[in-house]
C-alpha cells in the first residue's frame, strides 16, 4: 500500500510535469498515512486525496479492515530535491522550461543495480516468484468480482515452494496462502474449513493448473494460524520499499539494495533496474542463455555506467565476457539513454508498485519488450 501511494504521488507530478524530480516515501500504521520525502514539480499535487484514492481503490473503505480511507488521518511533508544532487542530476541547472527539455540527466545516485531473466516461464521469470504473484492476481479478482467471497479482506501473502531437478521446475511442493477475512458474515462465522477451500479450489488451483506442476503431494498451508481477521495497517505498520525481493525476482539473483517506488527515471536504482531486466530478458529470449543476471554500477553525477557485468551461470552460447563487450557497444546506458530507450518520463508507475515490477506484459512496461532480441543476435 506505501509503495502504491509512493508511486501515485510520482504518477500525478509526471503527468502533469514530465520532468518531475520525486522521491517520495510513505509511511503506514494504524488510522494514518504519512507522506514525506523530496519532490520538485512543476505540477500541482494534492497529496491527502492522492493518498486517499489509492487506500480507496485497494479496498481499506472500513476501520474493520485496519484502516479507513475516507476517516483516516494524512499527514504530508514534502521539501524539495537538495540542490547539490539536482546540479549532479542536470547539466543544465536552471529551471526555465527551455533549460529542462534539452536537460541530459546523469545519474542521481551511486549503486550497483541487477536485473535477471531466465527460461523456468514464458515471462523469462524465476517460477516461485511469478507462480505467487498469479496466485495473489487470482485472490484479488476473487474478493472484487465474486459476491460469495465478500468476507475477504484486502491483506494477503503468498509463498511458493518449487521442487527443481538440474535446474527443471518439476514439481510445486508447497504453497502458503494467508489471506484476512472477516470473522463473520450476516451473523454466520466463517471457519477455517470454508477459507481453506475457499483459497485451494478459487484461488490456487485456478491460477496455478496451467503450470501441470500441482499434485497430491502438493502441501497447502492456507492461513496456518486458523486465523487472519486483524490485518493491514491494524497488524502491522508499512513503509515505502520494505518489499525488494518481491518487487523483483523472489531472492534468486542480485539486487543492489535500493528501492524502486516513488522515485523518477532519473534515479538509476529504478531506471538501470529496469534497464538490466530489460537486456537479461533479450539475452535469454535470444536463445543466448539460460538464465543471465546482469550488473550495472553508477556514480552520482555521471553519464556513464562506471561498470556493467553479465553472469550466464555457465549457459551461454558465448563467453560471457564476449557478449557482455557487444552489448556494451550495441546499448546506450546512460540514465538518458535508458530514459528515452524506455519512454520511462510518464506516468505509469502505480501499477509496478503491486504484483512485482517484472514478468507482466502490460504495455506500460516497456523494459519487458522482446525488440532486442535481432539486435543481440546480429553481434554475435
């Protein structure tokens, strides 16, 4: 929920002011929202009801739930960018409109960024991550469109455990699935028996049968403690980019430790990020590798990558340092170059922040395009 309304913020500065300077963090817990960071705009935002829109949509519209959208309190404080990172970030300083259209942004942070595609799915992602996002897509549409599943609540987690043989998803050994509900409906409590179905027969095997990997030795663990009644911000407090791995690949592979919501293109901790899926993703639907995790390191103020890093895990068709030179000099990574390659200065943001930022096919993610794949394979 913090990293959806991070990301809203940033959605509304963008669309009226592509140029927007964001980083914007938010911080949850019982009855309140609070919005902070650093934002410089040319755009007028009104944070409270920003905020209060994304609590809306998501479904908190009753304190039962943990939090009210249209009682909660909003407290808002937002300054603006340091002018020490701006003048790194801009070759051009001032802020006429002239002055930014012809800006070439340089990078507004150091770090070291990865991104990994490989061939366990057709999304080129690893499949215990993707196989629990699909189920969470499937919960979510089961509790907004279906009358009979009124009583579950907008918190849920899921875990899925893989059974692998030489690298081969071969068989789903377990899932855990909590999801809050409410204790009663019309007076009829709701007992564990009808949740476990409930999420067994609408919600995991709908989303997951496709796979061919579920079977009776499959273990479901659905809601483990018997109950999950208190949840959102009542049982536990949220905070902007608490959820990294989530956000990207599920623990396998790298991640250079920076958040991605509520922070514009031109933070490379997003952008490259996006960037590396992008080239991982090409390099494996080329046929190149199997798996392939790439590195790339900035340093604030600079045009250029101060290192870029290809690991194919030994299954490459070339030497990984060999394809690594030609795509260095086949692709433009610096921030500008990832910005224009990407379209990245639009608002299309607030939908990375829930169901993971790679893997999904949605026009808007553009870092998820195949349109790299003849160029990878006329360098070799």
């Amino acid at each position: 929920m913090a990293d959806q309304i991070s990301d809203a913020v940033l959605d509304t500065c963008l669309a009226d002011d592509p140029y927007s300077r964001v980083a914007c963090e938010v911080f949850i817990s019982r009855g309140f929202v609070l919005i902070g960071g650093e934002v410089t705009t040319e755009a007028w935002v009104n944070f409270e009801e920003v905020g209060r829109s994304v609590v809306r949509d998501i479904g908190y519209t009753n304190a039962e739930y943990g939090i009210d959208a249209n009682s909660m309190a909003v407290f808002v404080s937002i300054g603006q960018q340091s002018p020490d990172l701006a003048a790194g970030v801009n070759e051009r300083a001032k802020r006429n409109s002239k002055a930014r259209r012809n800006h070439a942004p340089r990078a507004g942070d150091q770090g070291m960024m990865f991104g990994y595609a490989c061939n366990e799915t057709k999304e080129y992602m690893p499949a215990p991550i993707m196989f629990s996002h699909s189920i969470l897509m499937q919960a979510d549409a089961l509790r907004r469109k279906d009358k009979n599943y009124t009583w579950l609540r907008p918190d849920a987690k899921c875990q899925v455990t893989i059974l692998y043989e030489d690298s081969v998803p071969k068989h789903i050994d377990s899932v855990v699935l909590s999801h809050q509900h409410a204790d009663s409906i019309q007076g009829k409590k709701i007992t564990h028996t009808t949740i476990k179905k409930a999420c067994i027969d609408h919600i995991i095997y709908p989303a997951l049968k496709h796979t061919g990997l579920l079977n009776k030795k499959t273990a479901f663990h659905i809601n483990p403690t018997g109950r999950f009644v208190i949840g959102g911000p009542s049982a536990d407090t949220g905070l902007t980019g608490r959820k990294i791995i989530v956000d990207t690949y599920g623990g396998v592979g790298g991640h250079g430790g920076g958040a991605f919501s509520g922070k514009d293109p031109s933070k490379v901790d997003r952008s490259a990020s996006y960037f590396a899926r992008y080239i991982a993703k090409n390099v494996v639907a080329a046929g190149l590798a199997k798996k392939c995790q790439i590195q790339i390191a900035y340093a604030v103020g600079e045009e250029k990558p101060v290192s870029f890093y290809l690991d194919s895990a030994g299954t490459g068709v070339l030497p990984d340092e060999q394809l690594s030179k030609n795509i260095q000099k086949t692709l433009d990574m610096s921030p500008a170059g990832i910005i224009q390659t990407l379209d990245l200065l639009r608002p299309i943001y607030q939908d990375t922040a829930v169901y993971g930022h790679f893997g999904r096919n949605a026009k808007n993610f553009t870092w998820e395009k195949l349109d790299l794949v003849k160029t990878l394979l006329s360098c070799v």
